[in-house]
C-alpha cells in the first residue's frame, strides 16, 4: 500500500492541476495506479464522467492522465459561480443547490464528510491517490472552513508538495509566507517544494533555490519550465493567458461575462486566430462568431443586447459570416426563450431569432449525459464532419422549429448551413468538425489548409517527460512509501 500525496498551492493559477497530471502519468509509467481528487474545485469549465456526473476538467484532464475515465469521486464538490456571490453546488455530479457564499460555510461539515468518503472509495479502489488543493494553502481567513486545503490535510495527514508560479514573480514570498502562515501541525507536512514556469536559464536561478531550501528546511524538487502545452484550460483565469496566433483565418468566440466550456475551442487555437471578444467590441473582420456556454443564458443574452453585441452578431450574419451556437449559445440563436423562474428571473424573452426554435426553463434539473451523435448533410460545413462525441451539460430543453437538426437528435440548422446550434459541447475537439470548419473558412478567403491529424500526440506523455527530466521523480517516489 501506498502512501497518498497532497499537491497544494502558494495561490491560484500556478500550476498544480498539471502538477497533478504529471505525477500522476509519471506514476502510471513506473507501474503505480493512481488516481485523482480534488475535494472542491470551483470553475465553469466541466466535464460529464460516462455515469451522467459533471465535474471539473482539471479533475477529467488528471484522469486521463492517469489512464483512468473520468468519475464523480474525483471532484464530489464542484461550484459553479453564477453571479452576484451565488454559486451551484455540485455535489458528487449533480445540482445540490444555489447558494450565496455566506451561507456555503454552513455546508462546511456535510460537503467535507461526502469528499472524505469519495477520496475513501477512490483510495480502496486504485491504491494510490494524488490530492490536488484549491487556490492558496495559506488563506488562514479560511482555515476552519476550507475542505480542499487545511481542513482536508489536517484529517488526511499526507506529504505536501507546494506549488509556486515564479513567472508572476514574488516567489521568494510566495513560497516563504505559505509555509510560514499554515497552521504549526501542517507545515511538517510540507515534504517538498516546485517551482513553476520558469523562463530562461536555470543556472541562474541555483542560488535562489539555495536560498529557499534554507529559508524553509524544505527541499526544491525541481524548477520546471514554462511549456505550451495543448490541455484543457481549468478555469476563467487561463482565458486572460491565451494569446491568438498571427493567422489570417480569424474566430470570434463571444466572451460572455459567465462564460463555460471555453475548452471547447482549444483545437481551434492551434490552427486559427481564435479570439475572446468580449461584449461590447466590433465583430468587423472576423470570419466566423461562435456564442459559447454559459452558466447563465437568460442574463449574458441581456448582457449581449445591453452592449450592442446582439447587433454585431446579426450584422456578421448578413455579412454571410457562419455563426455558430454551443449550448447557451445555441439558446440564444432562437426565438424566444421563456424561464420560470429557474435559470433566471420568470419571464418571457427574445432570443437573436437566427434559429427558429424555444428554450423552456422548467425546472432546476440538469441534462449532464456524454453523446455520440452525426452531423446533417448540409452545406457547406455540416456535411463534412460526419460522427462526433461530445458532453452535454444545460438546463432547459429546446422546442425544434421548421428547420433541418444539426445533428443526429439536437441541434437546428439554417437551410444555407451558415448558422446552427448544438447542446454539445466538445464538437471542435473532434478533428473531423474542426476541419469541416477551417477548411470551409480558408476555401472562402483563398488561403491554404492543411488537414488537422486524426491522431494527435499524447500531451500527456509529453508532460510526463518534462517533469522526468526537471523534476526529482525519484524523490516523490519515495514519498510514496510501502
């Protein structure tokens, strides 16, 4: 038997769900199975395990690099922020309630007993689990209520790794203060430290490890640099990172102000300038405008009339620009849109009117189930993608108008093919669909295109082999024990 490990973090955004990931195929590789968890993570963009449960990517993305599929126990709490200091909790896959942030904390014990007992069945069924934190391990506001770092620590009682960013500068801080500030008991715990995307030289940064170490007592693991790498995206965070390539086939996607699933265009990125437009800002130039998911339809649709992007949306239409909705997206490309009561306020809205259908919100419940579904053969970008998987997280259902289905049983598509809307999220992810779309974009503005690969390169293994040649694996091993 194993001993678990827990990867925590100086703040947010610095690296430990791809530390996460990298240990755990590091591990895979040296013939330990292992698996995943995370006992609250907050992010919009999620991923449905085969049972129907919604968790985050990052904890979808770790098990993949695991070489595991994807389960509920992995992330049993996830909150998904809708606005206004409100959250959907997500407890162990499905909605358990909306709750403003100053009554979460009342949930403190309950949510902490059900992530103690999925972190109990993942350890009995794999052997070895890899403990990821949330945001900083030294919030010491939120020391007697924080069930993803201290209060998970204190009652698992495993190795700590921590995690900082020197990319953001301050690491010296960084790294000092959280050991300083977490609770006496904890800071024995912390086994080791990795420093993350750095740039340059490492040479030049031996002194500063020298430093650390005697600072802390605790030993610099490795100084990992800063890589490119094509995983999923955890959070709203990474959109302000992504820089578009210089490509002459430019995408709009409409940065909704409670954008989700903004994963789902991360094959694009490689092989377009793909663009997070927020609203407000011309749409002019763009050869393609897709309206992403959201976690809230009815209030980012008035978000897009409140700043003129509904106009800008249709202007590209009758430009001939395709335009292109995902989930919420595919919502707002209707007519009409009538809630009552349970996705937003009651009533009765207008949609873009660029689909003929209805979205009726009637209940709290949530459609969360992985699809295989085929594209209509329609021209001049449907009829070329043909079978795709993909994920279905929505509230609401959908009327169908007069026009043709996108896809085999969802979606609706205009008669030219130039506009359409689809529940499923993780289209673009398929070759096949990216192609259909960038081959039909470059064919119209007269530029070449290669094919994207069927097939692509592991990322993860890709992963594994940075962390194998900067960081001290041995060492974690050893952290391990018997």
């Amino acid at each position: 038997m194993y001993m678990p490990l827990m990867v925590v973090g100086t703040s947010s955004h610095v690296g430990k769900s791809v530390t996460v990931a990298a240990i755990c195929r590091c591990l895979v590789h040296r013939g330990i199975r292992v698996a995943p968890f995370k006992s609250q993570n907050m992010s919009l963009n999620s991923f449905v395990t085969k049972n129907g449960g919604e968790i985050g990517i990052a904890q979808a993305m770790q098990a993949w690099a695991a070489r595991l599929s994807p389960s509920t126990d992995m992330n049993p709490v996830l909150l998904k922020p809708k606005g206004d200091c409100v959250s959907q909790v997500v407890l162990l896959g499905h909605p358990y309630k909306d709750v403003p942030i100053a009554e979460y904390y009342t949930e403190t014990p309950y949510l902490l007993s059900e992530a103690l007992a999925a972190y109990d069945r993942l350890l009995r069924e794999y052997g070895q689990v890899v403990v990821e934190g949330a945001g900083g391990a030294a919030e010491v506001n939120l020391y007697d209520r924080d069930i993803a770092n201290t209060l998970l620590a204190e009652k698992l009682k495993l190795p700590l790794i921590l995690v900082a960013d020197i990319e953001r500068g301050g690491v010296f801080a960084q790294i000092y203060g959280t050991i300083s500030l977490l609770p006496a008991p904890l800071r024995p715990f912390v086994r080791g430290i990795i420093i993350n995307k750095f740039r340059g030289d490492p040479a030049i940064f031996a002194n500063g490890i020298r430093i650390i170490e005697n600072l802390t007592g605790v030993p610099v693991l490795g100084v990992v640099p800063y890589v490119s790498l094509p995983l999923p995206s955890e959070d709203s965070l990474s959109i302000a990172d992504k820089k578009h390539r210089d490509h002459p086939i430019r995408i709009a996607v409409i940065r909704l102000p409670r954008v989700s699933n903004f994963t789902d265009f991360e094959l694009l990125e490689q092989y377009a300038a793909v663009e997070y437009v927020p609203c407000g800002e011309s749409l002019d130039g763009y050869d393609c405008v897709i309206i992403p998911g959201t976690k809230n339809t009815i209030d980012d649709l008035a978000a897009l009339r409140a700043t003129g992007t509904d106009r800008e949306i249709l202007a590209a239409r009758t430009r001939g620009v395709p335009v292109i909705g995902i989930c919420g997206g595919y919502q707002m490309l209707g007519t009409t849109l009538i809630d009552d009561g349970f996705e937003s306020a009651a009533g009765v809205y207008p949609g873009l009117g660029l689909l003929d259908c209805t979205t009726r919100f009637t209940s709290y419940s949530k459609n969360t189930t992985q699809v295989q579904r085929t594209a209509a053969p329609v021209a001049p970008i449907l009829l070329s993608i043909g079978e795709v998987t993909g994920y279905e997280i929505h509230m609401g259902v959908t009327d169908p108008g007069s026009e043709k289905e996108a896809f085999s049983g969802d979606g609706r598509v205009t008669a030219d093919g130039l506009v359409f809307g689809t529940y499923m999220h993780g289209l673009f992810l398929n070759p096949s669909a990216a192609n259909a779309l960038l081959a039909y974009l470059s064919a119209k503005k007269g530029v070449p295109f290669t094919l994207i690969p069927a097939e692509a390169a592991d990322p993860y293994d890709m992963l594994a082999s940075i962390f194998e040649e900067h960081v001290d694996m041995d060492a974690i091993v050893a952290m391990l024990g018997t």
